[in-house]
C-alpha cells in the first residue's frame, strides 16, 4: 500500500467534539496531515459514529486515509479506510479475514519482541510503536521507550514504524533521527492554538519520512 504516514493525526475527546471536530480536523489536513485517526474512549458508540461520519466525509474531500480506533465495526460503519487495534484488541489475521487486503490496519507495539512478531507475521500494514515520550493521551499508558528503542525497532521492522507517545515540536528532531515512517501526534495537533499551524510546524519538519526498507 502506498500510504503517506508522515504526519499521523489523532483526534483526542478532550478537545475535539462534534461542534468542532470539522473545522479542527479540515485545518489539520490544510496543514499537512497525511493520515487521519478517529480515537475517542469515552464516547456512547452513538456519539462516535456521528463524528466518525463527519471526519470520514472531510478526509474523502481531501483524499486523505481515515482510520477508526480499535472499533471495526465502527469503521465499517461509516466506511472507513482502515482500523488501528492494540495488542489486546481484536487481532490482525481475524480483522484481515473480515475486511481483506485493501483494507489498511494499524497495530500497536509497545517493546521489540512485539515489534519483531508483528514484522515475523507481515499482516498489519504499519506499526505504532510507542509511548516514545511521556504522554496523557491515555490513563494508563506503557512505559516509554525512548528513542533508542524507536531506532532499534525501525532497524528491525519489515513494516512501517509510526512513532507515537508526547511527540510534539520541541522532540519531533530527536524522533526523526530514527527514521520512521511517520510521526503520530495527538495533543501537539489539538490541544491549543489553530491546527493548522501546528501540525503546519511538524509538517515542515516531517516532510522528508518516506519509508523505505533497507
């Protein structure tokens, strides 16, 4: 798949509700997200399907992938271009078998023993590999890996490597020295300021990431 994963934008139910989602998510695209991701953890799954409706019909203007978190059947729902699931999640042979190949699907690894399995099998179509830095994004997050882990997983993985976890303006020089495919932000995209100009800053600095296995 000749997916784009440079600057990988999540949205976050903190900041982000169904009267702004729109415009939030249209001026992170205008400033060079490549992929969009629908996360929220404590909406009803009414709540999401409404949102996730409306990000799905931004991203398709701008012919930008949408990926839904962990929820398959949101994902088929409001037709999608992937899912990203976790290590506990339903797993990638069982959601390939479901959706086939042209579906995209996302894993997260969190340590090179769940990098390495995951590149041994070559089912999901990239990995996020994470928490590289702190984080509040989730309540009780893994532990950090720091960046040396990030360019040893880089260095072992046959699939493209998403780094995520407290990624943000200031720390993005040190992630890119490893090589990943892409970069995911979350709060560093939405929680302050016009996104436009913030994921617009990362862009210029992540612009280069093309993966390409050595």
């Amino acid at each position: 798949m000749g997916i784009d994963f440079s600057l990988y934008v999540i949205t976050d139910e903190r900041f982000l509700n169904i009267s702004n989602i729109s415009e939030s998510v249209e001026r992170a695209i205008l400033g060079g997200a490549t992929i969009i991701q629908y996360r929220a953890k404590k909406k009803n799954t009414k709540e999401m399907y409404e949102e996730a409706l409306v990000v799905r019909e931004i991203t398709k203007r701008y012919d930008i992938p949408f990926i839904v978190n962990d929820r398959l059947d949101l994902a088929l729902a409001v037709k999608a271009d992937g899912v990203h699931v976790g290590q506990e999640d339903l797993p990638v042979n069982a959601i390939k078998a479901i959706v086939g190949n042209n579906f995209i699907v996302g894993l997260s690894t969190h340590n090179l023993n769940q990098v390495k399995r995951a590149s041994e099998e070559m089912l999901a179509d990239y990995i996020g590999f994470g928490p590289v830095f702190p984080t509040t994004t989730k309540e009780n997050p893994d532990p950090v890996t720091g960046t040396d882990l990030l360019c040893e997983a880089v260095r072992i993985s046959k699939i493209p490597i998403v780094a995520i976890g407290g990624i943000n303006e200031k720390n993005v020089d040190d992630v890119l020295k490893c090589k990943p495919a892409g970069v995911a932000v979350v709060r560093a995209a939405f929680e302050k300021g016009d996104p436009y100009k913030n994921v617009l800053k990362l862009k210029r600095k992540a612009k280069g990431l093309n993966w390409k296995k050595l």
